[in-house]
C-alpha cells in the first residue's frame, strides 16, 4: 500500500466531441467519461486520487476547452500539447495504429517521457478577449474575400451585392472593435501594457492586444524563451558535418503574423529597426531572413519594455 501511494502517475487524455478517454501510466488503467457536467465530475472523482504527476491533452479541435478547465478548476496539473507532437512521438515509439483508446496511452507515454510544464489556463476575461480577437479576424478575413470578389464581378447587380455584403462586414467590425475596446479598457493591467507598447513606432492597437491575449508571458521571460514562443527563434538542423540554414518553426499561431505585419511598418517608420533591418540586406541577407530577425528584435524589445515598464527610446534598440 505504501508502495503504491509513492508511485508517480502520468495521465493521457484523448478527447472527442462528447467523450474522453483516459489512460494512466504506469499502472495501465483506462476508462471513459462523457463530457457533459457528471462525466467531468467523474474524470475528476476517478483522477484526484491518483495524485498524477501530470495529466495531458492534444489541444485540438477545440473540445479540450472544457476539459482543460475543470480539471485545472480542480487543482489538477494539467498541460495542452500540440498534436503534432504526439503524433511525431508515436511514430517515434512504432504505434503507427491510431484509435481514441491507443491515442490516449500514446499521450501518457508522452506525458512521462517529455514532461510538458503544465500552463496555467487563461482567466475569463483573457478569454473573451481572445474570442473578441479572433472574431475581429474572421471579419477581416471575410471582408478581405468579398473585395476580392467585387474586383472580379461585371455585373451591376452583383458588384451591389458584393458592396452591401462589404458594408455589413465593415459596421460589424467596427461593432467587435468597440467591444474589445471596451473589453481592454476595463483592466488596468491591460491599459499599461497597450500604452507602453504602442510607444514603440509600428505597434498599433491590434497587435498590442493579440500580445495581451496570447503572450501573458511577455516581459517575464528571457529574450530566448520568448522569441520560441512567438516562433521567432533560430532552430538548428545539423547533422555530423552538414550544416543545415536555421529555419524557424513552431511557436504560437496567432502571434506571428501580426508580429510580421508590425515588423512591415517598423521598417518603414521606426529608425532604429529600419536601420537594423537595412544593415542586414546590405550584409546580403535574403528579405525573408532580414524581416524575421527584425521581427525577433522588435519582440525582444517589447520584452525588456514591459519588464523595466518603461516606454520606447531608441536606446531599447
């Protein structure tokens, strides 16, 4: 008995629209649950016990959402890794085989083996912001399609069309905006860290607050860790004597694109960035590799701002 309460458990949860199924290692343990309120009482009752070490989920699909939170609600440590990983895992261990059964041992043998650092869950008030944002997007998206379409149709009837459907898109973005503004203006935490880094030429209101919503982290991490979490960062690929071009690869989907949009109008109108970026294709670096190290210095520069929270000068450059 005494045996068995030291053993240190690892918990693997592969999670579908209404269910989920659960394997814990080392004991071998399976069951499922529903994901409505009694079957997540019951993953809880069934797993608080155990005392895992770990519990981890595939973040996909969008369904881990409610998992995620009750078991985080109860105090339980619990991490959402890209599915990407555990897929390149299972080659690696030979389960070529894939069912909601298999995926959930493959992702407690993942969970013991790399150990994820459990993330803290955004609170409520990120996540509105976050779902602001990313209905904000959708808008632009859609909006960005009809124009498309305008410039393609001929016929009058159909060019009214497009321009309504365009007018329509644009009050509801406008309406989304006013509410993320509203939204933002509501924390002061929020207000201070907008206002230090729209001090810096180039960062405008959206991509202030994607930061806000999707980096927390920023200014509490070092340069290197935060500029992998943007998906800014160098990644080596050599082998014995080949040198491969570091490429830059994983990272948070929603921080990098407008972080390079940011980067497009510092380059234009911030001096010391434009300087920057213009020293490196002097030094006959490709565009791609130029706007990406600009990108990453402009995240690192945001970094040390919040961190020191102070406001722009071209001394942070």
């Amino acid at each position: 008995m005494e045996a068995e309460e030291k053993t240190v458990r690892f918990v693997g949860i592969d999670v579908a629209k209404n269910r989920v199924d659960v394997h814990v290692r080392p004991d071998g343990a399976r069951f499922g649950c529903a994901t409505d309120s009694a079957g997540l009482a019951e993953l809880i009752r069934r797993l608080g016990p155990l005392a895992p070490r770990l519990i981890v989920l595939e973040a996909s699909g969008g369904y881990e959402g409610v998992v995620l939170a009750a078991l985080a609600e109860a105090g339980l440590p619990v991490a959402a890794v890209n599915p990407l990983q555990i897929r390149r895992f299972a080659g690696a261990i030979g389960k070529l085989a894939k069912t909601d059964t298999i995926d959930a041992a493959v992702i407690a043998h993942f969970a013991e083996a790399v150990r994820p650092e459990p993330r803290a869950l955004p609170n409520d008030l990120t996540l509105r912001l976050r779902e602001l944002l990313a209905r904000r997007h959708q808008l632009v998206v859609m909006g960005q399609a009809e124009g498309q379409r305008l410039d393609k149709v001929e016929q009058r009837i159909a060019q009214r069309s497009c321009r309504t459907v365009l007018r329509a898109l644009e009050a509801e973005r406008k309406r989304i905006e006013a509410a993320i503004d509203k939204l933002v203006q509501s924390s002061p935490l929020w207000r201070a860290k907008e206002n230090l880094m729209r001090t810096v030429p180039g960062v405008g209101p959206t991509v202030a607050r994607v930061f806000i919503a999707h980096l927390p982290e920023l200014g509490t991490l070092d340069r290197h860790k935060v500029a992998a979490l943007a998906g800014v960062a160098p990644i080596n690929r050599d082998s014995g004597q080949y040198r491969c071009k570091r490429r830059i690869h994983g990272g948070r989907v929603h921080l990098r694109a407008p972080l390079y949009m940011a980067c497009l109008v510092a380059v234009r109108h911030n001096p010391p960035l434009r300087t920057f970026y213009s020293r490196l294709k002097q030094a006959g670096k490709p565009t791609r590799v130029a706007i990406v190290a600009t990108m990453r210095k402009l995240l690192i520069i945001l970094n040390a701002m919040l961190r020191d929270n102070t406001p722009w000068t071209e001394v942070h450059a």
